[in-house]
C-alpha cells in the first residue's frame, strides 16, 4: 500500500474516511490510521481508529455489522478517503442503517429522526 | 441554529462535513466553523472554513461552482455533519464532479482515475 500511503495525508497520524454503500449513502465519518488502513486492505473488511478508545477495531466487532470493502477511493488533495462499502444490517450503533439519521430543521431549529430503526440497540450491545 | 449548535463537538473550532448530492455520490469532506455554518444555513450555499487559508469562503466562490443545501444531517454523536446538496457544474477544483475521482488498487498498488473531467481547471482558475 506504498502508494496510497505516498499519497496521503495524515494529521496526528490519523486520515478521516467518509464511508457510504455501493447505493450511495452515506453511512458515517471514520478515521484511520496506518494500521487500521493496512488491516482493511489486507481483510477487505472496514479497520477504523476508535479515538475515544485509542485503538484500531474491525468495525462492527461487538455488533457483526461489518463492512466489506468494495471500492477504495482517495480525494484531490490526498486528505482524505472514500470507502464504498456493503454494510451488513447497519453502520449505527443507535440502530439506524446511517448515522446522519437526524436532519436539522433550520426553520423550527430542531432535529428529527428521518429514518427507521433497523435494530434494537439494547439487544444486539446488551444495556 | 442554537438546537444545532448545542448538538455539534467543534475540535480546534471545526467540525468536518461530508458533501453529498442528491444521487448519493460523494462529492468532499470540508470543515465548518460556527461562522461558516451559520452563512450555509442562512444563504442555502455551502461555506466552508478552508484550512489552508485560514479563513471562511463560499464554496465554489471562483469558479462559480456553488452548492444548494437541500439537506443538513447530523451523525449520531454530534461529530461530523452531512450537507446534501445540489452541485453547480462540479466540486473539485482539478475538474471532477467529485474529489473522489481517484482509486486505489491494492494488487497493483497504483491510483487511477476513474471519472471522467467535467471542466478544464486551467480555462476556470486560470495558469
């Protein structure tokens, strides 16, 4: 991966990574390391760097939601990636299939829900 | 925008927003301060903190290549947020639709381009 490498950017040691499905959306903001990066491509299976946890983890480890690299994918200025993804049940931990499952109302200043539920938190990561 | 702003973690001032439009392709991953996301919220066009310049700026304000918010998304732990949006011409400065035009090839350990150049950078920048 001497290449891609080459070619980023790392801030803190850390690149953010935007992962969306193959349908194009958008699922949530990732960040990785080297390590995290080397792991998904080697496994072809989503590595992030969990900065509230300090470390790398298959995404989804606890949940079995895994994400199976399809497309990886680098912007202009090497600051960033893009990994197209199929994502098994859901990227959310709150149980949505995306984690932008809130939009914001400028007019009411609120946020809704706009998406269904897709799993039980409490019974997939105990409570 | 209080209700929203309440929601966000702002790190050093920013928070990154990942750009979509309407279709689902993913277009940039940019970074608002509070300015930035009141002048979106309030015009309907992404503004952007750009780091290398220090300083808020309309997207697209050179080239004339804006984006219309359609919608602003949060994530699930107020890390990051997701403009859709629809796209004047196209986001990158180098002449692609998206910034993600490039991708990686593990076995070959090589980048290609992988879209197709919309505008001629040098014609809309200038040499």
């Amino acid at each position: 991966m001497e290449r891609l490498l080459e070619e980023l950017t790392f801030q803190d040691g850390l690149v953010p990574a935007v992962i969306a499905d193959e349908r194009g959306t958008v699922l949530v903001l990732c960040y990785v390391d080297r390590e995290a990066l080397r792991k998904t491509l080697e496994t072809g299976q989503v590595h992030v760097f969990r900065r509230s946890r300090g470390r790398v983890m298959l995404k989804g480890q606890t949940s079995g939601h895994t994400q199976q690299v399809r497309e990886v994918r680098v912007d202009c200025e090497g600051n960033s990636l893009l990994f197209v993804v199929a994502q098994e049940v859901a990227a959310c931990h709150m149980g949505y299939y995306s984690c932008y499952f809130r939009r914001y109302d400028a007019e009411a200043d609120a946020l809704a829900v706009c998406e269904e539920r897709v799993f039980d938190p409490g019974a997939v990561y105990g409570q």
